[in-house]
C-alpha cells in the first residue's frame, strides 16, 4: 500500500534553462568544505531586478554567473542558499535538465523537473540574515 508523497505549495516558482544546473555543478566546487558557515558552505542564488546570479566562495576562490535569457518579473527579489549536499543530489537528478526552483511557504527552496513529478527539497535555513555581506556587495558589483 503506497501513499502518494504530497507535492510542495510554491509561494514562488521560476522556470531555468538546463545551464542552470550546468552552473550548479560548476559553482560547487567553490565552497567550502566545512559547514561552520552557511555562507561559505552552501551556493547563493541571487533573484534580483529580474536577474538571476549564481555565486559560491570558500573565502579564497569565487564562481559567479549571471542568467541573462531567463525572464524573471523584475519585481521579485529573492537571495537563496543551495547546501552542497543538495546540489549534489540535483546534480545526480536533474543533469542535463531544465527544472524550476521554487521557494516554499516555510522558505524551504524546491528544485523539480518541468513537470513537478521529481524534486529535491532543502532545509529551511534560507533566510538572508546568514549571507555575508561581503557576498552580497561582490554580487552588487555585478549588477
């Protein structure tokens, strides 16, 4: 007897293309190896003035992209932390895929695939409070 796993309510939800995950692959290496910081230990994603930045450090190297051909409402602004544990197991999944990331009522971040059948939920830590704010500067900079 198999209950059906009950799908997340999205408060936000945005389409990307398969480089995102490309991108996710990439950035991984760039963050730290311990979890002391969340900051240094998880990628950041950007949603901002209808740009979507990708951006990972270990406080000595940096990776960072922009997503200039995903059209997001210019009015969102979101700033979201991926743990590596968790892109590793979007990597495994979603490789080669484009998906849609979405952001729960609890701030849980979701990453399924187009037609919501898979996904990969990550702890509820997103709040912008961790970032650093040398992070977001460096970001601004690439606005």
């Amino acid at each position: 007897n198999t209950e059906e796993i009950e799908q997340p309510q999205f408060e936000t939800v945005i389409e990307l293309p398969s480089a995102f995950i490309t991108a996710l692959a990439k950035a991984r290496r760039f963050v730290a190896k311990t979890e002391d910081k969340p900051s240094l230990s998880c990628i950041y994603v950007r949603i901002h003035k209808g740009k979507i930045y990708l951006l990972a450090t270990d406080a000595f190297r940096m990776y960072a992209t922009q997503f200039v051909e995903v059209a997001v409402d210019a009015s969102l602004s979101l700033d979201i932390l991926i743990p590596e544990r968790c892109a590793d197991s979007m990597l495994k999944i979603f490789t080669g895929s484009a998906v849609r990331l979405g952001v729960t009522k609890r701030k849980h971040i979701v990453v399924s695939s187009d037609d919501a059948t898979t996904f990969v939920l990550t702890p509820g830590f997103n709040e912008s409070s961790v970032l650093l704010l040398t992070e977001i500067s460096l970001l601004r900079r690439l606005d």
